[in-house]
C-alpha cells in the first residue's frame, strides 16, 4: 500500500480533469493566435476557461491572465510592480515561499528595493497592528506582499483585513493564494486585493499552468516579452490543455467545496486525534486548532536516533509526505517558515496535507507505520 499525505506539495490530477486535457489536445490543433477556423476554435476555449476563473473569484475576465504557475505569478507581480508602479517599499513576511522570499532579495539586491517583514507570532499569524504602524511609517509607496496560507503550517491570513488596512493606507497588496484556491471562497468584489495567484497541480489540476490576477486599477507590462499572446501581458504560445484543466479542476474544487472541506477536516481531526492516542510528546506547528488551513497538519516529534530519519522511513514503510515542504533541491534540508518562527528547535518535523480522496483507513495505516518507526 502507498499513502499520498502530501497534498500540499502537488495534488494528482482528477481523472475528469486528464480528460478534459486529452479531449483538448485533440479537438483543438489550432494556435489560439491564428485567424482561421480551428484557431479561433481554439481561442473561443481559452476564453472560456478564462471566464471560469474570472466567475469563480468574481472577478473581471480582463483581470485574469495565465502564467505557468505560482512561481512566474508571484515573480511577475512584484518586478513589474516595482518597475512600472513605482513600488519603492514591499513589506511581507520572513514564512512566505521562497518564490516571494527570494524575488525579495533580488529586488533587493538588484535595485534597492527597501523590504521589511512583519511581526508573527509564534504560529506563524502576522501582527496587524505591526504591519499597520509600518504602512503608516513612511511615504514611500508601498505594496505588501503576504501569503493566504502558509504552505509548511497552513497559519491561514485574514485576508479581509489587510486587505482594508492595505487600501486604507493607500498600499498595494498581492496575496499568494497558491494553497487556498479551490479550498476557500474568494469574492474579489468584497475583498480589496490587488494581485493574487494560483496554481492548477494544488487543486487536482495540472502542473506548469497557474494565474495571475491584477486588478483593473494595475497596469503593469508584460513579464515574459514576445507575441500578444494574454492581452499583450504575456508572450507565448497558450498551453491550452493546461488552461483547459486548471479552470475544470477550480470548476470541481468550488463545485464541491463543502463536501471536500468537510470530508477533509474529519480526517484531518481524526488523525490529530490517532497522534495524541498514541504519542505524548508532539508539537503542532502553526494554528491547526484555530485559523489554519484544513488539509495541513504539521508535526514536530521528539529528537531520537529513530526519529532523524523519519521521513525516509515512512517513505519506505509506504508514505509519502515532507519534512516541512517539499523541497525543490530534492534534499530535506530543513524549514525557512519554522527557523523564522522557532529557531533552533531539535525536533523533527514532518508535514502532512491531505486531499478530498484520502481516507480513514489510509489515515490508519500511517499511524501504524508512525508507530512501528518510532517506537
Ligand atoms: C504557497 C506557495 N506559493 C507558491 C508556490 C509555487 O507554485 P508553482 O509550483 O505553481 O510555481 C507553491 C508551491 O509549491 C506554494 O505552496
């Protein structure tokens, strides 16, 4: 038997949404871009995707555009927004994805961008009242940059609130919602964001295809230059099965909201429960019991010779999850989000994210294989 509890590093693809994508690839040999039949047959699907997205979020058609994911989003967003809307200040925080952290140091580095991080508490939450005496500090036109939910601990962002704090104060805000699409409710018309992005292989889409979206308000330039491919915002010929797949699987995941959250919070309350039964001494990392993400459950077991090689065990015994997130060096060298928030602690951390196709009896067989390891 092999578990996947490592949801939040890539979902696998719904079988509708493979074939949506098959069904793509043969119905539509023409370059979206072309003047004849079977380009503009092609269009009129991307267009449609696009329209998926845009009512799945409340938002405008023209306010969705796609990217190859989460990364070229995020990267996009805040290099433009510091090139064409004279962003001289970005405050976000020290437990964002390196996509962000590390666009960060480049902006830094590169062109002196002033970058400060907010204050967290120990669960990884950002103290409000920290980053709303930061936007009121200085004059330099600011964008804040903060993520919806943490990846490694799932501590989950009130999104309303700093998004009326942002505007409030007259800042752009970008939020990425990478781990949040298709699992929370987005109402773009209630809530005042500037930039947000997903990414289809976190809810059961495909790999390699994502989206940006940028409020009217924004216009930035073009990130990747080429043809006028996306309304001139992004060169490229358009990865239509990919666009295809993405707007099916946020079709599904919205689809089934309710039933996934509820199916996927039993299992992830039972499974804290199956810990606590049977291990004394654990730590749960974020805010798994109050304003975190349901399908995150990150645990830090007690340091002992069997537990330093706990997550290549458990792949061994038939368990694929992360220590922390899912490295892209391939090694497990450790978590950012936990050193910011808890430096130097011994333990071993494991994180475990689950899908609405999980279930109890899989929940079962990892606490067995947890417990023939450790003890
Ligand atoms: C919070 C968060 N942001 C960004 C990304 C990057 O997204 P992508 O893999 O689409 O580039 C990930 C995925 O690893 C993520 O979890």
């Amino acid at each position: 038997m092999r578990v996947y509890f490592d949801n939040a590093a890539t979902t696998a693809p719904d079988e509708a949404v493979i074939e949506v994508m098959v069904d793509a690839m043969r119905r539509f040999p023409g370059n979206p871009s072309s003047i004849h039949k079977e380009g503009r047959t092609a269009r009129a699907a991307v267009e449609g995707a696009r329209k998926t997205v845009a009512r799945l979020l409340k938002a405008s058609i023209g306010e969705i555009f796609f990217t190859s994911g989460g990364t070229e989003s995020s990267n996009m967003i805040l290099k433009r927004a510091m090139q064409d809307l004279g962003v001289q200040r970005i405050i976000s925080s020290k437990t964002e994805h390196h996509c962000v952290l590390h666009t960060l140091d480049a902006l830094q580095r590169e062109h002196g961008i002033e970058v400060e991080y907010v204050v967290q508490t120990e669960d990884g939450h950002i103290v409000l009242a920290d980053l709303e005496h930061k936007l009121k500090r200085t004059g330099l036109k600011t964008l804040v940059s903060l993520m919806h939910a943490n990846n490694e601990i799932g501590t989950l962002l009130d999104l309303q609130a700093v998004g009326e704090l942002c505007q409030a104060n007259g800042a752009l805000f970008h939020t990425d919602t990478v781990q949040t699409i298709g699992f929370y409710p987005i109402d773009l018309t209630q809530t005042p964001v500037s930039f947000l992005v997903g990414s289809a292989h976190k809810f059961h889409g495909p790999r390699g295809i994502g989206f940006v979206y940028i409020n009217a308000n924004n216009h930035i330039h073009p990130f990747i230059d080429g043809g006028a491919q996306e309304r001139n915002m992004r060169g490229g010929t358009e990865n239509l099965a990919g666009i295809l797949g993405l707007a099916k699987a946020m079709e599904m995941a919205y689809g089934q909201l309710e039933e996934g959250k509820q199916h996927i919070d039993s299992l992830k309350n039972y499974f804290i429960e199956q810990l606590k039964a049977n291990f004394g001494d654990l730590e749960f990392n974020g805010d798994p019991f109050g304003q975190g993400h349901y399908k995150i459950v990150s645990v830090s077991f007690p340091p002992s010779a069997r537990a330093e090689l706990l997550l290549l065990n458990l792949d061994i015994a038939g368990v694929a999850v992360s220590g922390g997130s899912a490295c892209s060096s391939g090694a497990d060298a450790g978590s950012h989000v936990l050193d910011a928030l808890r430096n130097g602690s011994p333990r071993k951390t494991i994180r475990f994210s689950f899908s609405r196709y999980n279930t109890r009896e899989e929940v079962d067989f990892v606490i067995k294989q947890l417990v023939e390891i450790l003890y």
